[in-house]
C-alpha cells in the first residue's frame, strides 16, 4: 500500500481587508494553503459596528480556527484605518517591516484568538504635501521579498484608483506619492459632462483604442503647466467635432490621466530615476501602464500580481507570530 503524504498544517491565517472586499488566506511557509474571498470590506459588513467584523471575519475564516485552535491572525488594509475595526495609527516615513510589526494593533476576534492589524505608513515632511497609504505597505513588503536586491534600491508602482509611487532604499519605505488616476477616471467619466458623450460599457471596460490612448499620452507628455483642466475637456470636444469616435473617447481620457501621473512620477525619481522599476497589481491595468512607461522612454523591470499574502506573512513573522519559520 502506497502510504499518502499528510496534508500540510497551516501557520497563519493572513487577512487583505478593504473597504469593498475581503480575502483570507491559510498559509505555511509562505505559501498559501487555500484563499477565500468575502464582499465584506468594511463599508459592506453584516452588521454594523465590531460586531459585523467580528461576523465577517467569523464567516470567512471561522472553519479553520475550529480545525486548528490558536491559529495566529494578522490583517493589513482599511480594516485598520480609522473606520476600520481598530485604528492602526500610521508609522512615519522611513519604515521597514520591524517597524510595521512593532507598532501594529490587536484586537480579539471573538474566536479565542486576537488579529494583529497592519498600521499604515505616513509620509509628512516640512515643505511638502502629506501622504498616506495603508495596504499597499504589505503588498510592498511581499514583492520585496522576491528578489533581494530590490531592497537595496528600488522604485515600486502600485497603479490603481490611488495610484502610488514608492521609492525603496536599504530595507527601508524612503518616501512615496499618491496620484488620484483612477478615481479622477471614474468621476469624470461617469459622473461629468464628458460621459455625456461616451456609450454605455466603453469606460474603460474594453481593449484600449490604440490612437486615441497615445492622444492622451502624447497630450500629457506635451503639455504645460496649469494645461490639465484644459485637456481633460477637450475629451468633450475631440467628441463633439468627430475628431474621435465617441466609443474612443474614453481612451483619450485614461491616456491623458495615466500619462500626466507617469510625467510627474518620472520627473519627481530624481537620483533615483536609474533604480529598478517594479510594478505590483491588476494585470489588465499594469499593461497599460507598462505600455504608457514604454510610450516615453521608460521600462519596468518586473510586473507583480497579487503579493499581499506574501506581505502578511513577512508581517507575521516580523512580529514573532510564525517562530522561526522562514519569511
């Protein structure tokens, strides 16, 4: 008789919460043993207030906890945020992972167990604008761990409905900077004149018209300063004289927008602008900014996918939850 290998014991369950989704992840050596997904981000809890975390988190990862009482917790993503279950107050910028696991909250899950909540990082110096970010330090953490040498010196994109620009040095979140792309996108082409124009189901939700996204980018790359407000009207008006087909408006838009972020984003690397380039998120997104990068001069050097799981579990092990099991 063939004897069958055990099934593995898992050493974590990792949580991804945000404000409209929520994903669980078991995992063992930095592996993931099995993911599940909830609709309960935090403005979409069964009930209202701790007891609707204390339900979701229960749904969704109750059944392990059973199988395997004590299992160690953690979390990162708006779960922490000043809406989320319990406040994770930002850590201040330069922040490495021992900082983020030695100023990170608990709270008890109602399981017999408490989650360890990821804080967020801030980002506050004199004579610049703040920022802040809280989840895509985590997802930043697990990517790094893919190669080494981007710890040393690297610059990481998380494109997205708040874009971030992040530059890394030695172990340590140096500085970063949040561009509003894709929720500027959202407003203006669904909740603005300049939708008016464009057909239902052609807001992004298709393959890119090719011509009208390098409009935009070329629009952007072109321009002057103080020229966005202009250009973003002219999505209007490159419709009302055919100039673009109507289902190609919205191209020029998502060009024109991501272009403006790249100008700016590029511009603002400084001495950094030679330091690898990786981008971590939706692979359909990435490719337009990969394509945007290389329509002005620029390459990433990697595209990542969904590296929270990963983040968590160097979180996790950073903050002594995992003994020495390997990161």
């Amino acid at each position: 008789m063939t004897e069958s290998t055990p099934p593995a014991i898992p050493q974590l369950i990792a949580l991804d919460w945000g404000t409209s989704s929520l994903r669980a992840f078991l995992m063992r050596d930095g592996d993931v043993l099995e993911v599940r997904q909830s609709r309960h981000g935090i403005q979409n809890l069964p009930v209202p207030g701790i007891a609707g975390f204390e339900n979701a988190f229960a749904q969704i990862a109750g059944e392990w906890l059973v199988r395997w009482p004590g299992l160690p917790v953690v979390a990162s993503g708006m779960v922490g945020s000043a809406q989320g279950w319990r406040e994770a107050p930002y850590v201040r910028c330069p922040a490495t992972i021992d900082n983020l696991a030695e100023q990170g909250v608990t709270v008890p899950c109602g399981l017999g167990v408490d989650i360890l909540i990821a804080p967020g990082v801030l980002f506050d110096e004199p004579d610049e604008l703040p920022d802040v970010m809280r989840g895509e330090e985590i997802q930043i953490a697990g990517a790094l761990l893919q190669e080494p040498s981007w710890n040393r010196r690297s610059c990481v994109v998380l494109p997205g409905t708040h874009s971030k620009w992040v530059r890394f040095e030695e172990g340590r979140l140096l500085r970063y900077s949040t561009y509003l792309t894709g929720e500027l996108f959202a407003v203006l082409s669904k909740h603005s004149i300049l939708g008016r124009l464009m057909p239902e189901g052609t807001q992004g939700n298709h393959g890119p018209d090719v011509v009208a996204f390098e409009l935009g980018l070329a629009t952007a790359r072109d321009s002057r300063p103080g020229d966005l407000t202009h250009q973003v009207f002219a999505t209007r008006t490159l419709g009302l004289t055919h100039r673009l087909p109507a289902e190609a408006l919205a191209d020029y838009l998502s060009g024109l927008l991501i272009g403006h972020e790249l100008v700016s984003a590029l511009a603002g690397l400084g001495n950094a602008a030679d330091a690898p380039l990786v981008m971590i998120g939706d692979p359909a997104l990435c490719e337009r900014y990969v394509y945007s990068l290389k329509y002005l001069g620029k390459a990433a050097d990697a595209v990542l996918d969904n590296t929270a799981p990963t983040g968590l579990w160097a979180f996790a092990h950073a903050a002594g939850l995992i003994g020495d099991a390997n990161p």
